[in-house]
C-alpha cells in the first residue's frame, strides 16, 4: 500500500537499504534509481532523501556493512593455531557466511565497478583485510612445512574465488546440505595445499 508523502514515518533507514538491496540484486545498480526504490518502499522518491543523500551512498552502506559483517562474524571464531585447523574453519565459515547472504554477495562483487573510486579504495581495503587473514594461515602453513604454496597470496585469492563459486550454484534443499559441500570443498582445498 503506498503511503502519501506527507506520511512515511513507517520508513527507516534498514527498509530503505533492504529495497535498494533486492532491486540492485535483481536489475543491477546501474538499472534502478531512486524512484524504484521509493516506489519498493512505498513512499515518494523525495522521502528518501531524509535516509540517504542518493544512490551511490546507499551502495557503498550495503558493500561497507557486509564487509564489515563477514570481518566481526570471521574475527569472532575462536582461535586456531594450526594451520590445518585454521583453513578448515575458514573454509567452512566462507560458505556458511555467503550461503545466507547471496543478494550481499553478488551486490560485493558485480557492483565493485559502479563505486566511485573513493568508495572503492575503501570497500577494497576490506577485501584485502579479510584476503589477509587467509592468506596469514597458509603463509603460516608454508613456514610450519605442512603446506605446499608457492606464493600465498595468489593462493588465498584461487581459494576465495573457488569458494565464493559455491553460491553460484548451491540451493538449499538440493541434493547436498550445506555441511556436506562444506565437507567437500574442504577436501578440495586440502588436497590444493598439501605437501
């Protein structure tokens, strides 16, 4: 039911960030405008502006809350020493994580491009940090002997990719369970690391 200019105190910031997410998700940033995202809210496109200065502001809060999310949810574990202990657990939490957010992760990845560079530089920086932390259990890995890497920062990309490959196709309720391809991405990326 849409609500009259004059009455939008049933908007927020949250479902104004949840509509631009399910529109850039679906038709792309560069396809939506503030109009459609009014119109998902349920209100005239000049109530947003009380929520959002425009579009561009909107993208980098989603990409910025995500990363932000994924660093606090990945720094939370528990500690792991051992490398092998380490890469399992980051593993399996990559899959889990992205596997509950899939309109997040698309929008992190295919919409990199429509950032402007100062958004950018700062959402990349968050990828590197996180890029990092894997990167530190496989350097660790190599220096302990127990992983066979050439270079592990080139390794900790291959794997992130590969892993981020499971939310093209998974589906709950498919022929897997999410622990079961967790299972078996982990033998996958054992097996890669191995001396």
């Amino acid at each position: 039911m849409a609500r009259t200019q004059g009455s939008h105190s049933g908007i927020t910031g949250p479902r104004v960030r949840q509509a631009a997410l399910q529109l850039f998700a679906r038709h792309g940033y560069a396809a939506v405008s503030m109009r459609q995202i009014a119109a998902e809210v349920g209100v005239q496109a000049g109530a947003l502006y009380n929520y959002t200065p425009d579009k561009q502001t909107l993208l980098f809060d989603l990409m910025k809350t995500h990363m932000d999310e994924l660093l606090a949810a990945y720094d939370a574990l528990p500690d792991r020493e051992m490398p092998y202990p380490a890469l399992k657990a980051f593993t399996r939490f990559h899959i889990r994580f992205h596997a509950e957010r899939p309109e997040e992760v698309f929008i992190a990845y295919m919409e990199l491009r429509s950032l402007v560079p100062e958004n950018f530089t700062r959402i990349e920086t968050l990828r590197r940090a996180y890029e990092q932390r894997l990167e530190d259990i496989l350097r660790k890995g190599v220096e302990r002997g127990i992983f066979a890497v050439a270079d592990p920062r080139i390794a900790a990309m291959a794997l992130i990719a590969m892993l981020n490959g499971v939310n093209t196709w998974y589906r709950a309720g498919g022929r897997l369970s999410q622990p079961e391809v967790q299972d078996l991405y982990w033998e996958m990326v054992r097996k890669s690391v191995a001396v």
